[in-house]
C-alpha cells in the first residue's frame, strides 16, 4: 500500500470519529439532566418533610400548653372551693357557739348553713374527682418518645465521631435521611 492511501484511510477514520463523538455526549446530557431533576425532586421532599415535622413540634408544643393551662385552672379552682368550705366551716362554728351561749337560733338558719356546707362539700368533691380523672387521662395518653430513643443506633454512632457517610453505611439508613434525622434532634432539644 501506498502511504498516501495510508493518510486517506487515517482521514477517513479521523472524520468518522469525529462525528460519532458527539452522539455519545448526546446520549450522556439526559442521564445528566436525571439525575438534577431526581435531586430537586428529594430536596423539595425533604423541605416537605421538614415543614411537616415543624408543624407537628408546634402542635404538640401548643397542646403541651393547653394541657398545663387546664390544670392551673383546676388547682386554682379546686383552692377557691377549699377556701369556701373552711370560711363556711368557720360560720357554722361560729353560730352555733353564739346560739348555745347567748341567744336560741332558728333551727331553718341551722339548717341552711347545713344544706350549704353539704353543697360546698358536694362541689369540692366533684372538682376533685375531675382533676383525678383529667390527670388519669393526661397519664394513660402516650407520651410520644423522642427522636433519640427511636434511632438510638444513629446517635451512638454520631456521639462517636462518625461521619454522616459512614452512618448511612453502617445503619442501612440514606445519607440524606440521616441528615434530617439530626437536624430534627437538634430541633427537638431546642
């Protein structure tokens, strides 16, 4: 063969490679534009995920503090009736000492003040039966556990100075996963 056939074929090779190497770039681009699209995808859902959780901390934040509300209000209502009773047992006291020493007392005044103390002791124990019974059912709800308590595996290893990565490998969990589930934790100590 003669060289310049050689260089022809060497040409003729270099212009054929030429332009099958852009159809690979081609078939490259859409893996790439993919993989973007499934990141913003699982970053739009961990921002779901996260306001969500924010959502149910300030819920259960609130109910937290309508709990504690309604028990103040029982205990100060509870010492308003204790209060009534011992001023009511105090007139009683006092009224039947002034009608056995000085003058007789109608047995209807007796009577009444009777009547209200028995209805002051009636009240009273029905406010206390209904503190006992809100405090039974504050006590039967379940108190949820905390983030730390379910993934007690991934806060030992994170206690240890383990990185992100190495977690993930070792607790079968996804990186991105154990990502949130620290940033909750820091959350819910806050």
């Amino acid at each position: 063969m003669s060289p310049w056939i050689i260089i022809v074929i060497l040409g003729a090779c270099a212009i054929a490679y030429a332009l099958i190497m852009p159809k690979k770039n081609k078939v490259q681009e859409p893996e790439h534009h993919l993989v973007q699209e499934m990141e913003s995808t699982l970053e739009h859902y961990m921002a779901e995920i996260e306001n969500d959780n924010d959502a149910l901390i300030q819920r259960v934040a609130e109910m937290k503090g309508e709990a504690t509300a309604a028990d103040q209000r029982m205990q100060s209502q509870l010492q308003e009736l204790q209060r009534r009773l011992d001023q009511l047992e105090e007139s009683k006291t006092t009224e039947t000492d002034i009608s056995s020493n000085t003058i007789p007392v109608h047995s209807t005044s007796g009577l009444q003040a009777q009547a209200l103390v028995d209805s002051v002791r009636a009240d009273l124990a029905q406010q206390a039966s209904e503190i006992e019974q809100q405090s039974t059912e504050q006590e039967s709800k379940p108190v949820p556990e905390s983030i730390k308590d379910r993934y007690a595996e991934l806060f030992n290893l994170y206690a240890e100075g383990k990185s992100v990565d190495a977690i993930a490998k070792q607790t079968g969990i996804q990186r991105g996963e154990v990502q949130l589930i620290l940033q909750l934790a820091e959350r819910e100590e806050s």
